[in-house]
C-alpha cells in the first residue's frame, strides 16, 4: 500500500469514528509526533570524516573559495 493510499485510509477512519475516539487517539498521535521530529544523531563513518577532513584542508588552503550558507541559499532560490 503506498503511503497516499495510507494516508487517505487513515483520514477515513478518522472521518468515521466516534468522537469519544478520537479524543482517546490524540495522546497515541501526539506522542508519535514526538518521537517522529526528534533527530538522530550518530557518529560519522571514516568515509564522513575523511570527507569533512578534505574540505577543511580546502577551507584552509583558500578560504575565499567557500561562500557562507546565506549566499548558497540566495544563489539556489535565483535558479529555481
């Protein structure tokens, strides 16, 4: 089932069922929420490392080379 299905069942049922239900489902919705949002951070691999190693060493060499993540941000949103 693909998740579009899923999520058109899923307002169907909501749709349907009792309030009495519904009010019993917001602290299971609310702590799926939760849980959804919260990051997960985990240690790089050697491969991340060596690559954020390599742009470091770049950033050192020439760091007019790089621009600021603003400036990435203001060029991006101009193309698109």
């Amino acid at each position: 089932m693909t998740p579009a299905v899923s999520r058109k069942e899923l307002h169907l049922m909501i749709d349907t069922m009792p309030d009495s239900f519904i009010q019993a489902m917001i602290p299971l919705v609310s702590c799926i929420l939760q849980e959804y949002w919260k990051p997960v951070l985990e240690p790089a691999s050697p491969e991340e490392i060596a690559a954020i190693d390599e742009r470091m060493k770049d950033y050192e060499r020439d760091p007019s080379s790089f621009i600021s993540l603003s400036e990435y941000k203001k060029k991006r949103s101009a193309v698109i």
